[in-house]
C-alpha cells in the first residue's frame, strides 16, 4: 500500500492536501483526545470553513459590472447553479454548517451510513438525493477517509443520480482511503485538511482523532 508521499505525488491533480498553520493549529484540537466535544465541533467546523475555499476553487465565475459610492467597477461573480453539499451522516453534520455560511444557496442532500464493525464497511441506511446533482457541482463532506468505504458508496451512490462533478472534501484521511476512492472513480477531487501515516486493525486512522462521530457528538460514553 502506497504511504503519504506516494499518494500525493500520484494523485497531485486531483488530492489537495491543505498546508496552513490555521489549520495545523485546529488539526492539533482536534487530535487531544482531552478536547471536550463543544471545543472539538468548534475546532472542526473552523477547519471546514478554511477547506470551503479550495473546494469552491473551481466554480465557474462571469464577469458582472458594478457601481462602488467612488466609480464603476468589473466584478467577478459565480456563474451556474449552486453546488449541492452532501454530508454523510452522521458526523459530516458537524461539516455542513460551515459550508451553508458561505454557501447560503446551495442545496443540501444527506446520505446515512453505519459502519459494521466486524467488516469495517459501510452500509447506506438512507439517501436523499436530488436530480439536481446532474448539472450542479457535488460536495460530498465527511471528517474522516479511513478505509474508504463510506466514501466510495456516496460518490457511487450521487454517479447513479447523473453526478459528474465531484469534489470529496475530508478533515482527515488515511493513504488506504484516498487510493481506493481514485481506483474507485479516478476522476473525483479530494480536499483533506490531513493525510495520516495509516490504519490500525481496528481500521482507525493513525494517528487520526478518534471517533469523529462520537466526539462530535458527546457520545464517547454512551
């Protein structure tokens, strides 16, 4: 299995892997595993805000006159339809907010997954999702790429919609998870605040940040 720095070199057009002391700083509340839940879904919401930005890198724009209080001005304005924003649930919940604070008109889709603990794959519980992804960009947000499974669900699941524009945007992933997501379907975009050294056996990132889910939502001794 290829480690981070293969994976990066062979994927380097289309895997962002985000190099930002913002988000190194936030990536490092995340990981205590001291960090209480309302400061974790703070520090992970921040993160997304940030990943927002090269998300969106390739919206198409259109050229739009304007008059300032001083003079006229050539503006840039997004052109098209608005991406829809799909978070896997339930953790990329905590991801959605930051993407309708900047995106307040785009559409959102859920999909529902559970892992199995015993295969460590995922199954789709529920989908809801438009046939607006046809001609609309795709974010598909989720914290964690570990084994790669949930993902290749989604981005298989919003394929079968007409979805031919897809960005995946992560806070964490593993190498396992981002090469069997491009072998999957080599044409997605993948955004990830960090790309981890591996999986334990368990099939937990390392050294990752736990549970997003139940970090996320106070849930760790439930």
């Amino acid at each position: 299995m290829k480690q981070g720095q293969d994976i990066r070199e062979q994927y380097a057009d289309r895997l962002v892997v985000i190099d930002h002391p913002l988000v190194s700083h936030k990536l490092s509340v995340l990981r205590d595993k001291n960090t209480p839940s309302n400061i974790f879904r703070e520090a992970l919401r921040e993160i997304a805000l940030l990943e927002v930005y090269e998300a969106t890198r390739t919206l198409a724009t259109s050229p739009i006159e304007i008059e300032t209080p001083i003079a006229q001005a050539s503006c840039q304005t997004i052109k098209g339809k608005e991406p829809v924003i799909i978070p896997i649930l339930r953790a990329g919940l905590a991801m959605q907010e930051a993407f309708m604070e900047l995106i307040p008109t785009a559409q959102i889709a859920h999909l529902g997954m559970k892992r199995d603990e015993t295969t460590h794959e995922p199954y789709l519980y529920y989908a809801n999702i438009p046939a607006s992804v046809a001609n609309r960009p795709v974010l598909i947000v989720d914290p964690m790429l570990a084994t790669g499974g949930s993902l290749v669900a989604a981005i298989q699941a919003v394929r079968e919609r007409g979805a031919k524009d897809i960005t995946c945007v992560v806070i964490v992933a593993a190498p396992e998870g981002i090469q069997r997501a491009f072998e999957f379907d080599p044409h997605i975009r993948i955004i990830t605040a960090a790309l981890d050294g591996g999986m334990n056996e368990d099939a937990y990132i390392v050294p990752g940040l736990g549970d997003a889910g139940d970090r996320i939502f106070n849930a760790l001794n439930a």
